[in-house]
C-alpha cells in the first residue's frame, strides 16, 4: 500500500465506521497542514464523486447513501485495531482513542541477533544454522532450515521453514531458538515446494448438536453462519491452529455441549493435515 493507498484507506476507515470525517481529523492523523489534508480528501473525492457528501451545517463530509469502501476490508476488526493503537493526542474533531483493554500474552524471549538473520534468510532464500530447542528435545539441537514466511497464530510467531534434518516443512517457535544464527549459502528450496502452505482447506464448523435449538441460534449469529455452518478458509498447515483459537479440539469432545460449542464437520476431510 503506498502512501496514497494508505490515506484514502484511512479517510475511508474513519468516514465509513464514525459516518463522518474532517480534513482537521485528517490533517492530526498525517501529521501535515489542514490544506494539505483537504487537498487529499478532493483527490479522494475526484476517484470517488459518490462516495461523501459535504455537510455545511456539521461541517464534515459523510457517506452517501450510495457509498462503497474501495480500500477497506468491510471487517470491523480493521477499524477497532486501528483505533485502539492510536499514538497522536485527540483533538476535539479527532477519532480519539476508543476506552479499550487489550489482554496481554506473556511476551516470549525473541532477540534481534536472533531475528535479522532469519528475515535475511527469508529475502534472500539462504540456508541457516541454527540452535533449537523444543518440549520433545529440550538440549540445543543444530538445525539447518530455509526459512520462507513468519506466521501469526494468535498466540505466538513462528517461523514456517524446511528442516535438512527432518526433510519436511515445519513450524519453529521463534522464542526457542538459540544463539544466533549463521546464515549459509542460497537454496534451491522455495515456499511453491511447501504442499501444506499451498493447500487450501475449508473448515466446516456448526453448533454442538447436543446444544437447544435457541443455543444454536445464538453461535450462528455470533460466527455470521450460513444456513447453521461456518466455513473457513485456511492454509492447511494453519488449520490446527485456527481450530485452537476457537477452541476446538479435533479429537476430543467436551463432556458438556456448552463448552464444546462447535464441531467440526468435515473432519475426514482435513484430518491428515491435524497434529497432536
């Protein structure tokens, strides 16, 4: 996204979730002059005549009725993590910070003589050797991986790499590595090579049939189901870890329905792609 594509998509956060938006509120979030902002809402409004409308009597520009968002996702999330990371000071016609609390994960060990030479290794496509260690083998174990993606999983980052020693693609938890590691030559490894990154599940979930008719009513409301089931796309080497996040275990089914919740439909379908 390039700094123009980064401005309407924020013009368009703030005018499409607070119906109304200022070149002032613009001009404190960019750090530049009232008519610097204002010349860039006119350049937003030249792509997009339909979009906002002026209002003289709030003096604000809101959306019309005929508004269609063209740089956002449509998914509130993008606006509340937007609005809740704020760092500028509000201003009367600023957004402001939303009066928010953000659960903290415990922060995991992760240095930067650890980091700079994995994001070296990614760009590049180089070998590393490096020191790992995990539950299973808790003493340092040399490893020679090629990194290709860093993957978020909600919880924790991990690095999605090939491993010479297990000749498969795997996941490392980047705060069990050791030492620093040594970058090596350039591989002929590549991600088009990782099946289980390049494989597209969908996930299939539905209310615990266990659960009463208004029990399922209300989990098909809350996950936005379409005719009682959820469908989810994923990566099929993720999919372990989207089913953790909502909290549901592929092989074990909780002896009451309310803490089940959902089940997975289509479990032959994504079982060779499940881990522990």
């Amino acid at each position: 996204m390039n700094s123009a594509e980064h401005r309407f998509w924020q013009l368009e956060l703030i005018a499409y979730w607070e119906g109304k938006v200022t070149p002032r509120q613009l001009a404190d979030h960019w750090q530049v002059s009232r008519q610097h902002a204002s010349n860039q809402l006119q350049d937003y409004l030249q792509k997009h005549p339909d979009s906002l409308s002026y209002h003289p009597s709030s003096k604000n520009y809101q959306p019309t009725t005929s508004f269609q968002p063209q740089h956002l996702s449509g998914d509130v999330t993008e606006y509340l993590e937007w609005a809740t990371r704020q760092t500028l000071p509000p201003s009367k016609d600023s957004p402001g910070h939303l009066p928010h609390e953000t659960l903290q994960h415990p922060p995991r060990q992760i240095t930067p003589q650890i980091m700079r030479p994995l994001v070296q290794a990614i760009r590049e496509n180089r070998r590393l050797d490096v020191d790992y260690i995990s539950l299973t083998h808790p003493d340092n174990q040399g490893r020679i991986l090629v990194p290709h993606h860093f993957v978020n999983t909600g919880q924790r980052w991990h690095l999605r790499a090939w491993c010479e020693k297990s000749q498969t693609f795997k996941d490392f938890v980047l705060s069990r590595f050791r030492g620093e590691p040594e970058l090596m030559d350039t591989s002929a490894i590549t991600p088009d090579q990782d099946k289980g990154w390049n494989t597209q599940l969908t996930l299939i979930l539905e209310p615990d049939p266990r659960l009463t008719q208004l029990q399922k009513q209300v989990l098909e409301e809350d996950y936005a189901m379409h005719n009682g089931q959820l469908h989810i796309k994923t990566r099929a080497c993720l999919a372990n870890y989207l089913l953790k996040n909502l909290q549901v275990h592929p092989r074990i089914l909780e002896g009451e329905p309310e803490a089940q919740q959902l089940i997975i439909v289509n479990k032959d379908d994504i079982k060779p792609w499940l881990f522990g």
